[in-house]
C-alpha cells in the first residue's frame, strides 16, 4: 500500500493518536509493513511518533490532550507548575508540561512537546477534574501546588524553587487535608512544613 493511501485512509477515521496495531489491522497488513509505513510518514512529518507503538495523526491535537496517550496505561492528570499557571497561580508559562501519574518518572520529548510525567503513591492519585474550558484533566489548585510540594525532594531539583505564587485561588484548609492524605508520615510533616513556610511570607 502506497503511503499517501495509508495516509487518507487513517486521516478518514477521525482518530487522533492510533497505535501500529490498529493501523496494521485497519489497512489489513502485517504489524512489520504498518511498523515501516508510519516509520515513512513521519520521516515527512506528515504524522508523528509520540512514542513507540503510539502515533499522532491529526497534529492539530493540543500537546496537553496527549497527556492520557503518553502515559497509558497508568491513569495521569496535569499537575505542579503546568496547573498553577492554568489556575492563575504562577505568570509563567512553563516550557514543559507537568504530569502526575502512577507510572513511572520520566521524560519524554515527542516532536509535539515536552512532558515531565512523576510518579506519585497510588493513594495520594485524587484532586484532579475535568477542566471544562480546556476539556483537560487537570489538578484542582490545592492538589497543584500540594503535588509540587510533595515532589520537592526529588534529586532532579526540578521542584526546587517556584515562581512568585498568587494564593487568591487556594483554599488553604483543602490543602492541608490533601496534605494529610500523603501516606508517609516523613513526607507528610515535609509537605506541611514548606506549605506553612510558603503562607509566612
């Protein structure tokens, strides 16, 4: 099959991201030849390799809506510096965008954007919602600035300082019952401690 043929035929099903599974069964040829196909086609850019396996068709997608796609099959949600600014917390628009799941840390930097995606314990997985004016799941404002915290003793130093933070936005006492949900006690006072610190000042 001739790669601009592929091409119309996926484009056809409105489907945003499609893994080289699906495309070998829609076009109806082995995992090997669709593998090599879409290997073409983002030689071209006419698609892109969001990660192995996992392409994105239609590149009009918001980077942000790719979020789900990324870190599947582990459930994620926006969160930190990227839901801060989203909220009105923080002026600056982070470069990366921020995600908090229960799969692993990692980086991952597709043609489309960079992603810095953190592990945190599967109990302290609460606090996001549907944004409604962005149709993204995003952390609430205090489960934002909570993740950011119980984040900040991660040797990559990513969350070491913040920005200038607006605290019109934040319901102190929900964060402080976020805070009491952090199944370790260590971490846990941690959190507490640098909430209180940043409230002083």
């Amino acid at each position: 099959m001739k790669s601009l043929e592929a091409l119309q035929t996926l484009q056809a099903l409105n489907q945003s991201v499609l893994s080289t599974k699906h495309v070998a069964m829609i076009l109806g040829i082995s995992h090997a030849h669709a593998s090599k196909l879409l290997s073409r086609l983002a030689e071209t850019q006419t698609i892109f390799s969001l990660k192995r396996g996992l392409w994105l068709i239609d590149k009009t997608m918001s980077p942000y809506h790719l979020v789900p796609y990324l870190t599947a099959p582990f459930p994620s949600y926006i969160s930190c510096h990227t839901a801060l600014y989203f909220h009105g917390m923080i002026s600056q628009i982070p470069e990366v965008i921020y995600v908090a799941t229960i799969g692993r840390t990692q980086k991952m930097n597709p043609p489309v954007g960079h992603y810095s995606c953190h592990h945190i314990h599967p109990d302290f997985f609460f606090g996001y919602e549907l944004n409604h004016d962005t149709n993204i799941w995003m952390a609430t404002p205090e489960k934002a600035l909570i993740d950011y915290l119980y984040l900040s003793p991660a040797k990559s130093k990513l969350f070491y300082a913040l920005p200038e933070l607006e605290l019109d936005a934040l319901n102190i006492k929900d964060a402080y019952n976020i805070i009491q949900r952090i199944p370790s006690k260590r971490t846990r006072s941690l959190v507490s401690q640098k909430l209180h610190e940043l409230l002083e000042r």
